[in-house]
C-alpha cells in the first residue's frame, strides 16, 4: 500500500507490504511486514531516491537481514525492475514496531512514532492518481489517502487528501 505526494518533479511518499508467502536462503518471511519511506526528485539527474527501510522488530535478525537484502536489491532476484530505488544509497534501515492492515479502502500504516498513512476510499473517478509507484503494471486500485504523515530523520513531512495505491505483488528471485 504506497501513498504519496507528487509536484513539479518531486515526490515522496510511503511504500508498504505484508509478505503473505516466502522466503529467501531458507529463511521464511511470511507474514512479515517491510516500509519504505521515500523522496526523490525528477528534476535531478538520475533522480536519485533518498529513503529509509523499516524492517518489524517482530522479525528475527536472519529474517531481517534477508529482507534489507531483498529491498535493497543486494539479494539475487528480480527486484531491479520492480524497485527504483535500488540504484541509490539507502539513508537508513531502522527496525521498529510496524503495524499494519491492507484490508480494501481502510488501510493503514504506523511505524512506531515515525509514520502514519491512513486510505479514506478508493479514488471517486476514472483518472489515474499514481505516479511513479511500484505495480502500476499489475491491477490494483487507486486510493485517497486521508493521512500520510512522516516525522524520521530527513524526512518531515504530512499530507491529506493524496495518492495511494493497493495491488498484490509476486517477487521472486
């Protein structure tokens, strides 16, 4: 469930998942969730991405290395097509509290004291409100979220009334 705020070439926003079924080197990941916080700008060259990983501190320390492998692009797989930011430094991987619900049009995101997202409904309309977010490829539904709100290191910044975007994924690698 991603929501964000784009302008003029900025953007930056809120990526999450819940990991229904894997695993990676033996390691099983189900039911584990993963954040990315998130700015990038398209008016720099190679609009270079500047975000935080949060890893749950439900996971075990195997189970989080595996997953900043994966979404860092440092693991084997096919995560280069489906993830951006690989290609920039991650600013920080903070493990913390994550509690999450992908439920349809009541989503929601809270990371300790650092991130909140809240989905109103789904968008009102036929127009595309997604950007440049991850699965846009794969059907989904675009989402309005009321709050998405974000107090962690770099990062400061609340919104309301912005993009959102739920779809299932299948990574594999």
């Amino acid at each position: 469930m991603p929501g964000g705020r784009s302008t003029h070439g900025e953007c930056e926003g809120i990526l999450s998942w819940v990991i229904d079924d894997g695993q990676a080197g033996g390691v099983d990941l189900s039911g584990l969730p993963v954040a990315i916080c998130f700015r990038y700008s398209d008016d720099e060259p190679g609009s270079p991405w500047t975000w935080i990983l949060y890893l749950d501190e439900q996971a075990s320390s195997e189970q989080r290395a595996a997953l900043e492998g994966i979404f860092t692009g440092r693991l084997q797989g096919d995560a280069a097509p489906h993830f951006p930011w690989i290609e920039d430094e991650v600013a920080e991987v903070r493990v913390a509290a994550i509690s999450v619900d992908h439920t349809a049009r009541r989503q929601f995101l809270r990371v300790r004291d650092q991130v909140t997202v809240r989905i109103h409904d789904r968008y009102p309309g036929d127009a595309t409100v997604t950007c440049v977010i991850p699965g846009h490829e794969q059907a989904g539904e675009e989402l309005v979220a009321d709050e998405l709100a974000v107090e962690a290191g770099p990062f400061d910044f609340r919104h309301a009334g912005v993009c959102g975007y739920a779809a299932g994924f299948a990574y594999s690698g």
